[in-house]
C-alpha cells in the first residue's frame, strides 16, 4: 500500500505594513514554513505539504483570508508516493 505526500510552495503578496501579522499567522499553521521573505517587496514565499490534496487548498484558502494579503499565487506541487513502511526524506 502507498500514500502520497504533496508539497507545494506559494508566493503570498502582503500589504507591507501587515507582513509581521502575516508571518506570524502563517507560521503557526500546521505543516507551513515560510521559507522568505522580503518585506520591501511585501512577498512571503510559504512550503506546504500535506498528504491530503484538499488540506493543502483549505490552506490556501485561509491565507488568502488573512488580513493584508492581496494574493496567494501557487508557484510549485508535487506529489511524492510513499510505500508503507518507507519514510519521506
């Protein structure tokens, strides 16, 4: 029996004065890393992963939702299968 393990990174495009909140919110979401950031810009780069397809778009979903950001631009995803017993490097 296999799973599959999705990862996907976005790019958030944030109000320069909410990136402290965004980042803050971001980070405390399950399975989220920012990964940078450039509070010139207003841009987050964030890593989700999640074994679940519809996990990782309710994430999405709810960044959208956070006060100050006005996009959410998915950049990459894949999918890595996993056979039982095998661990994801």
């Amino acid at each position: 029996m296999s799973t599959v393990w999705h990862v996907c990174s976005v790019v958030v495009h944030v109000n320069t004065e909410r990136m402290a909140a965004v980042s803050d919110a971001l980070e405390k979401l399950p399975n989220v890393d920012v990964a940078a950031s450039n509070s010139d810009t207003g841009k987050i780069v964030v890593v989700l992963e999640s074994d679940s397809e519809d996990t990782l778009l309710k994430h999405i979903a709810s960044i959208r939702e956070l006060a100050g950001v006005l996009a959410v631009s998915l950049v990459y995803h894949q999918l890595d299968e996993q056979s039982q017993g095998e661990e994801i490097p």
